[in-house]
C-alpha cells in the first residue's frame, strides 16, 4: 500500500514534464524549419525582383547584353562584357594572392609562432575584417595608389615589364589598386577559416610525422595540407566571394573606366563597382534596368563560385576518404 502511494505521486510529477519537452520539441522545430526556409524565401525575392527589374533590357538587348562592351547612357546602348571581364579578372588576382598569404599566415599562427604572439597576430588579422570597405578605399586612394605610382609599379615594370601584365605606365588608380584592396579585405576571412581548420588536424598525427623523422616543412606538406585542402578551398573560395561582390572600396581606387586591358597598370570597372557609382543618379528607366541586370549577372557569378566550391570541397573529401 505504502509503495504504491508513494509512486503514484512519481508519476504525476513525471508527465507534465514529458508534456512540456513535447511541446518544447514542436517549437523549436517550427521555429528552426521557419528560419531555414526564411532564407530560401528571401534568396527567391531577390532572384525575383532583380529579373522583375531587369526585363526592359532583355527585352531591348537579349543575350547580346552580356556580350556587348557598349555602354552609352546618352544614346541608349548597355552592355555587360567589360564589366564581367573586370570582375573576373581582379578576383582572380587577389585570390592568387591573398590565398597563399592567408594560408601562410594560418600556418605560421598554429605551427610555428611562439604562444605569446599567437594571440596579438590573430588579432590584428581579425581586426581587417571590422575595418570598413569604405575606409579601405580611402587606404587605396592616399596610400596605397602614391605608393604604386612612385615604388610598386615602376619596380614591377622594370623586372616584370616585358609581359603583358605590367606594360605602361603606372597609374595612382587602376586594376592593381584594385586588386590589392580586394586581397587586404580577402585576407582575414581567408586566414580566420584556414586556421581554424589546421587546429583540428590530430596532434597525434603531427607529432608521429615529427617522430618519424619527418621535418617542420614535410610535416605540413604531407600531413596538415591533405588533411585540410578541402576546407582550404572552401576558405579561398569564401574569400573569392567576398572580392566578387565587393563594390565600394574597389569604385574607389579602379578608375570606373570601360576597357578590357591585361596591364594591371590600366584603368577598368567591375559589375559591382559600376553599380555603385551609377545606380542613384541613373538618368533613364533604361539605364536603371540594364544595372539591376548587372546585379543579376553578379547574383549568378556569386552562386557559380558557391557551387564550384561545393564541388571541390566534395571532391577531396572523397579522395581524403579513399586515401
């Protein structure tokens, strides 16, 4: 009699409990399905109003907007190609070289800087991160463009100028001012991600590399580097994304002028930096539409870059699973 009276009381004290983690469990699932899916909705009505927006230059133009170099608001002719040509081209500097740079400073951080560093360098590298673009222009512009003009360039043609790269006259603004700004915001993104990624390679693994007799260098070539290059591809292909669609600070050192040039030394444009510069004071609906295309074609380079990464990262995930 005793024992069931005193259980009957566990088991009333036990179901509300049960009742409440029910109800707890469908709320946050709610909760967490509607944050995911507020993200699909939101990417379809960005999709949605940029071709919304960029139907009177199809319309006027077709396919032949991404191929035209044309761009004349006074006469009424648009064209995407200088500026997917200058948006390729800058990212694809600055990932030559701000990934490396990154990596090393990654490596150099988990490997081989002493303990007391290790935390004021990070630091500072995180800090590039919170600098605005905005001020990183006004860097390129009275900064980095003198310095260009007067040292970099002219030490840059004089070893480097008989290739199409460094031909002509260094200039305070153009593609390498550019370029350069977009591997300074690259960078801390770039590094954060990297090392974190060789934090967690095994110490086991690392110090049995040493214990063989293996070298600090063949040590992180045969051990660190395969067991991260995925998550290294991912990290530079963030960063890529983030020198894609940068506008701002490149309007502000690459000229805003039409022309596609090998020389890093010429001026140029990209899709985001000639949206910035002109959307506002846009003098037609025309020229409205045909930059809302430019963001659109910019939308797609952005998710051609995601994709591809994917791709990559699942790649040497499999080769590292083989392996």
């Amino acid at each position: 009699m005793s024992t069931s009276a005193a259980s009957a009381p566990r088991r009333f004290a036990f179901t509300p409990r049960r009742l409440r983690d029910r109800v707890g469990d469908g709320i946050l699932h709610v909760v967490t399905a509607a944050a995911a899916l507020s993200v699909l909705v939101v990417s379809g009505l960005i999709v949605y109003e940029l071709v919304k927006d960029s139907k009177l230059t199809r319309d006027a133009f077709g396919f032949s907007f991404i191929t035209s170099r044309a761009w004349d608001p006074v006469k009424g002719q648009f064209g995407a190609l200088d500026f997917i040509y200058g948006t390729i081209y800058t990212s694809l500097w600055a990932v030559l070289i701000a990934g490396p740079a990154a990596i090393a400073i990654a490596l150099f951080l988990t490997e081989l800087a002493p303990r007391w560093t290790r935390t004021v360098i990070a630091t500072l590298v995180d800090l590039l991160a919170a600098i605005p673009s905005v001020v990183i222009g006004l860097w390129g512009i009275f900064i980095l463009g003198p310095v260009i003009q007067d040292h970099l360039g002219p030490f840059l043609s004089r070893w480097f100028g008989w290739t199409p790269f460094f031909k002509g006259t260094p200039q305070l603004e153009g593609y390498l001012a550019a370029v350069i700004v977009l591997a300074v915001m690259m960078l801390p993104i770039t590094a954060a991600v990297a090392r974190e990624l060789f934090v967690t390679v095994p110490r086991d693994l690392k110090e049995g590399a040493l214990a063989l007799g293996a070298t600090r260098w063949e040590m992180i070539r045969g051990v660190i580097i395969p067991q991260t290059r995925g998550g290294l591809v991912a990290a530079v292909m963030l960063g890529l994304g983030r020198a894609i669609g940068e506008a701002i600070a490149v309007t502000q050192v690459i000229g805003d002028t039409l022309g596609i040039h090998l020389s890093l030394f010429e001026h140029g444009d990209t899709l985001a930096s000639r949206i910035a510069a002109q959307y506002q004071g846009a003098s037609s609906n025309l020229q409205k539409s045909a930059l809302v295309e430019l963001a659109l074609v910019l939308l797609v380079f952005s998710l051609i870059t995601n994709i591809l990464a994917q791709v990559i990262v699942r790649r040497f995930e499999r080769q590292l699973g083989k392996s």
